[in-house]
C-alpha cells in the first residue's frame, strides 16, 4: 500500500480500489493456478466462486494486510508449481515468499513446508537407493528457498523496510499462553472457530429458506469431495501445494483463525 498512500495520502476510498485491484489478480491468479489441475472452463468458474466468497467479499471492505498475503502465497504456489526449478525461478520464489513474510509473518509456513518437502523427499530417496542422498539434499531448490528466503526477509526487515515490531517476541508469548492455557482446549476452541470459517467462505448468514439449502448442500458436498481428492492425491505422492495445506490446518487448529484464515 506505500505507492497508494504516497500519492493519495491515508484515504479509505483509494485504499479500498487497490483491494478491489488486488482481488482482479487474485481471480486471475486463481484461474491459472487451477487451470494446471482441471480443464478451462472449471477453473473459470471455481475462481469466480473463490473470488466472489464471503471471506474475500468481507475482507475487501477492510484494509488488512490479507487480501495481499493471500495475493502473495498464490503467486508463490502458481511459480512453485512446476517440476524444473532453475535459478531464475528459484529467486522469484525467494523474493515472493519474503514479500509475504514481510506482510504477515505467518507466511513462515511456506518455508516449513519446504522443509517438510524436503524432508520427504529424502526419506523416500533414501529408501530407494538404500543410502542417505547427500548430494541431492545439498543440491535441493527447497534448501536454497529456506536459506535464501530467510536472509532475504531478514535484510528487508532491518534495511530496506525496518520494522521495530517483534515477531519473535510475539511467538514467543503465544507459546506461552498456549502451553499455559492448554494445548488440548486450544485445539478444541479453534475446530469450531475452522467450521465458522469455512461456512463463511461458501454463504453469508442472512440466507434462508431454499437458498440456505442449496448453499448447504454445496458447501458438504465441496468438502466431502475435497476431502476425497486430497486422499487421493496424498496416497499417490505428496507434492508441495499438499504439504502446504497440511501445515495452514495444523497453523489453524493452534492458532485464532482470525489471524489464520489467509491460509484457507
């Protein structure tokens, strides 16, 4: 938002246009992001659906730093999703995933689940070859993101863009509070907060009558067949874009979904 409030100052009216501009790339980089896992015209229609659901709707009204985090994390999974990682690519997605640390810290879950990539995909090297990888986890893009992102945001963070805010003082206290309150009552207090979340994302609260129905319907059967699929998918090989959203629902089940649902 700098080059907004530079030349129009701290006014509501711009800043809400770049939300709405913000939402334009979002269905764009939704529709290319889907178009790599279903034909055209489906993936037409479910970023319009993405675009136009309740979660991105209200976000709009607002001026949170989620609607560009949300940005970010998509155009880093649309780069990251392709099996030839040279340097020009592997730089991109440093400067991306330090981008989105930048705005919201919780994007770190990028970088974790490049860990745990790589972690899976020397086990099953490992378990092929009979012998540890050496070479291939030195040579892996996922190394060269973790460190190269991690120094990037760091430099920013202290140079270019310096932020007197602790992030990791700020971790530091929510484990606290959350050992001390209990991880079991955390996770059952955020479960419900995830199915509020996810009803918002298919329909509003003041539907009713057979609107509210059909919007159910849809809603249980999207997720029963999400579900399915990702089963699917998982029992075949687990990718990155998997990885990714085992760790945003496990941020989700410690963490307010308030501050987590741009992982969604």
């Amino acid at each position: 938002i700098a080059p907004v409030v530079k030349i129009w100052g701290i006014a509501i009216k711009p800043l809400c246009y770049f939300n709405c501009v913000l939402g334009t790339f979002l269905m764009l980089g939704f529709f290319t992001y889907f178009r790599k896992h279903m034909g055209g015209f489906t993936a037409m229609c479910l970023a319009i659906i993405v675009s136009y659901s309740g979660i991105l709707i209200y976000q709009k009204q607002y001026i949170l730093s989620d609607v560009p985090n949300m940005f970010f994390i998509l155009l880093y999974l649309i780069v990251r999703n392709n099996r030839m990682l040279r340097w020009p690519r592997l730089v991109l997605l440093m400067m991306i995933a330090s981008f989105a640390m930048l705005i919201r810290t919780q994007s770190v879950v990028l970088l974790l689940a490049e860990a745990l990539f790589l972690f899976s995909s020397v086990i099953n090297e490992w378990r092929h070859q009979k012998k540890f990888p050496v070479k291939q986890l030195l040579a892996s893009p996922s190394i060269f993101i973790i460190v190269g992102s991690s120094v990037l945001s760091l430099f920013l963070n202290n140079v270019a863009f310096y932020s007197p805010a602790s992030a990791p003082g700020f971790y530091s206290d929510f484990i606290k509070q959350t050992l001390q309150r209990g991880v079991l009552m955390a996770l059952k207090d955020n479960i419900g907060f995830v199915f509020q979340a996810v009803q918002s994302f298919f329909h509003y609260d003041t539907l009713g009558g057979l609107p509210a129905i059909s919007v159910k319907l849809m809603e249980n059967t999207g997720l029963v067949l999400a579900i399915l699929g990702f089963i699917l998918t998982a029992s075949r090989r687990l990718c990155f874009d998997d990885l990714f959203f085992l760790c945003s629902c496990s941020l989700m089940l410690v963490y307010s979904v308030h501050d987590a649902r741009f992982l969604l």
